[in-house]
C-alpha cells in the first residue's frame, strides 16, 4: 500500500478556503436563525400594543378575510401557498395570504361584471395558507423566453382600466418587473395583472421592505407611472 502523495501548495491553500467558507456558512446560518427570532420577538411585542395606536393597522391575520368565492365555470385555475418570508418581504404566511386575497377581493368588487384585469379568487384554505386563483395566461416574461408576440387589442385602454380600477380599490401593485414576470397577456391579448404579495391597500404597508417599496412608487409618479410600466412592458410581445 502506497503512501498518498502530500498535498501541493495549491490545494492546501482551497483546502484552507473551504474550511474558511464552511465555517462562513455556519455563522451566516447562526445570524439567519438569530435575526428570525427577533423578528418574531418584535412582531410578537407589536401584536399587544398596536391596538393602541393612532394608525391603521398593519398585522391583520388571515381570519380576517371574507371570503367571496367565485364560481369555476370551466376556467383554467392554479393554487398559490403564502409562505413565511420575515427576510424576503417582512410578511408572515398569515399576513402574505390575508394581503394578497385582501387586493384580490377589492379588486374583484370594483371590476363588476366585466371581465376581470386581475385573477379571481375561487377558493380559500387559511389553515393551509393557500388560495386557487384563475389562470390569467402567460406572462410577459414567459411570453419573450418563448419568442412568442401576439396582438393585444387597444392596449393603452386595457391599461388604463387596469390603473383606474386599482385607483378605485385603493390598490398599488409594489412589484411589477420590467421583464414582465408578473404581467400576463391572454391568448387574444386581453392584460392582467398578477401577483399581489407585494402590495399595499390604503397606502398601508405591511412591512419595512412594502414601505421602502411604496414610497419608490410615489417617486415614480405613482398609479401613472406604473400605467407607463406597463405599456413599456407590453411592448415587448405586442405585434
């Protein structure tokens, strides 16, 4: 049995940076679970004195929704899980899915009997933290990796609805990408908008990160801004 060769300088020195970088993890890991803690601990505290307080409140939990379910008739649906995201977005499961149904619902209300320009809440599982929602279609996003364009008939109107309605639920969408990952275009053109789990209702914010968000909005000149958004968006696949 022969010896195995020593180690080169070379790969003492990535031998030496692995163990660096191990131990770099652990500790980032330690932090992670420390600064969760604390967030719990903070939100716990905020629970038994925002009552108190003089603005509207911000810690609302997922019984707070009523749920006003539509009918399936024969549309596409999918199913979302709200997730603890302390870190991410500030939001607990709780608060992600009582936002997100919450803008869904006031949306739903104000958009009447016209076909909707954002999805349809079908049903609700707060114990499970997850509501179905209809299909809208592919998004912009998925529509540019496919190399697919399509018409999208009077477009600058379809947007203009889509401000006016959010205007009148008092809803600001806080997450609209330029790529388009959370704007959809139907297969005959007919636009929504998707993915309300950054947002805010009331100019309320639900966390840290929503406000940050909120006031970019309003320095980006607001529902106007977000209307030119999204024209800037659709221009990407329209024909």
């Amino acid at each position: 049995m022969t010896d195995a060769p020593p180690e080169t300088d070379a790969e003492r020195r990535l031998n030496r940076r692995v163990r660096a970088l191990t131990r770099k993890k652990a500790k980032l890991k330690q932090r992670h679970l420390a600064a969760l803690r604390e967030i719990g601990f903070l939100r716990a505290r905020l629970q038994t004195v925002e009552r108190h307080g003089p603005q509207p409140p911000i810690m609302l939990q997922a019984d707070a929704l009523v749920p006003e379910m539509q009918p399936r008739k024969g549309r596409a649906t999918l199913w979302k899980s709200a997730r603890d995201r302390l870190l991410w977005s500030g939001l607990t499961a709780d608060q992600a899915l009582y936002l997100e149904c919450e803008c869904l619902q006031r949306l739903a209300r104000v958009t009447g009997e016209t076909r909707p320009h954002f999805p349809q809440i079908i049903a609700i599982k707060p114990q499970d933290h997850a509501f179905e929602i209809t299909h809208q279609g592919p998004t912009v996003l998925q529509l540019v990796q496919e190399g697919t364009r399509l018409e999208v008939p009077d477009m600058a109107g379809q947007v203009a609805r889509i401000v006016a309605q959010m205007r009148a639920a008092s809803v600001i969408h806080l997450d609209m990408h330029p790529d388009g990952r959370n704007l959809s275009v139907a297969s005959d053109g007919h636009v929504s908008v998707i993915d309300f789990d950054i947002a805010a209702c009331d100019e309320v914010a639900f966390s840290g990160m929503i406000e940050r968000h909120l006031r970019r909005f309003h320095a980006n000149d607001g529902y106007d801004g977000f209307a030119t958004l999204l024209l800037d968006i659709l221009a990407q696949v329209r024909l």
